[in-house]
C-alpha cells in the first residue's frame, strides 16, 4: 500500500505539476488582494478535485456506455500521458500555459477597457465632473477559479485520464482504491499550499531550478506512460 500511494502521488504531482501551475497564478493574480488570491486557490482546487472525483468513480461507466475497452483507453492514456511528458522536458506545456494565462489576461484588459470608457461616458452626462466609481477587487481581476486554472491545469486530459486508469487497474480493492483517492486528496492539498506561497516559492527556487525539476519529473513521467503502454498492449494481443 505505502509503494502504491508514493507511486501515486508521484503520478498526479508530476502530471497536474503545483511546480508549473504556481508562476503562471503568480502571474495571473499580480498585484490582486491576499484575500482575492486566498479564494481563487481554494475555488480552484475544489472545482478541480471534483471533476476528478467524478471521472474516478463514474469514468469506468462512462467507457463502457461508449464500447471502450480499458486496454484501449489504457494504451490511449499511456500515449497521451507521454506526449505530456515530452512537452514537459522540452519546455513546451509551460509555454502553452503562459500562453492561455496571457489571452485570458488580454481578454480581461478589454473587458476593463470598455467598463472604464462607459464610466467616462456616464461622466460626460454628469456635467461634465467625473463619477467616482469604487471598483472591488473582483472587477479589477478576473475570476480565474474554474478557467484556466481547474480547467485544463489542474483537472486536464492527463490528469483524467490518470485517475481513470488507476482506479480502474485496481478495480477489485476498495482499499487500494481508498490509497488512490487519498494520494489525489493529498496532491491537491500539496497544489494548494504551493499557489498560497506561489510568489515566495518561484522568489525562492528561481526560475532556472523549476524548470529543470519540472524536466526531470517530465522524465519520469514518460517511464510511467511507457509501461502503460505496454501494459496494455499485452494485455490485447497476450490475454
């Protein structure tokens, strides 16, 4: 059971990685409140623990409503889980990340731009004097919780397609079920406390020494799905 849940936990820190999710929250809350950046991390997480949650126990019956096999859908999840581990040594799932988080951030300054020409607008109607218009911290920072951040970077294809596969294998066991759902339970809880200290951790690592952590787990990433592969290949073609 110990080997299972480290096995685990390795598996769903490195494919919902806290390490590369913290500098693009980082980014995306610059300058917002404590308390703004406290809910976005708990909405966020929640949001994404239940879409996992969902997918572990109702994904199984969801694939075979559809005439999939699990063979397939293991073989599937391993191929796609390596495409993940490949961006991952070469950079490229960050940069994909930072892009979203920036059209996001885009979209957002535009949606400030056209309120900000409205309050000059409704001024000009109000002789000439400028209104004073209080503006909360929910209007000068979009809502960020369940897009990007618990969808697709926390609860994304590789992620579902992990817990799936793993709840899955051990069908049979509720108890190495049980070890499963804790590992996420306790990676969530990890990617909670990362986004809380986002700034100090990126401040404290350097940019240089994440990205090389998030190569190396990229590495072992593409062991995993390797095997899972194999795994179910020779299950189709071997019994």
């Amino acid at each position: 059971m110990y080997e299972l849940f480290i096995a685990t936990f390795v598996t769903f820190f490195v494919v919902i990685d806290p390490l590369g999710i913290a500098p693009i929250f980082a980014v995306m809350t610059d300058g917002a409140s404590t308390s703004f950046k406290r809910r976005m991390v708990f909405k966020s997480t929640l949001t994404g623990a239940i879409i996992l949650l969902l997918f572990a126990f109702l994904g199984s019956g969801f694939l075979s409503a559809l005439g999939i096999s699990m063979m397939a859908f293991k073989t599937a999840g391993g191929v796609l889980l390596f495409m993940i581990a490949l961006e991952m040594v070469f950079e490229k799932r960050t940069e994909r990340r930072e892009k979203t988080s920036e059209a996001v951030l885009h979209e957002h300054e535009l949606e400030h731009e056209q309120e900000e020409a409205v309050r000059v607008q409704q001024a000009s109607t109000t002789g000439g004097q400028k209104a004073v218009v209080p503006v909360s911290d929910e209007e000068d920072f979009e809502d960020i919780s369940v897009f990007p951040m618990a969808i697709p970077f926390i609860a994304g294809p590789g992620s579902i397609a992990t817990i799936m596969l793993m709840m899955t294998h051990h069908e049979g066991s509720r108890t190495e079920q049980g070890v499963i759902i804790g590992a996420l339970l306790i990676t969530i809880l990890v990617t909670i406390i990362m986004l809380l200290m986002a700034s100090k951790i990126i401040d404290l690592m350097g940019q240089t020494v994440a990205n090389a952590i998030t190569r190396i787990l990229g590495v072992i990433l593409a062991a995993m799905a390797i095997q899972y592969i194999f795994d179910g290949i020779k299950a189709t073609f071997m019994g």
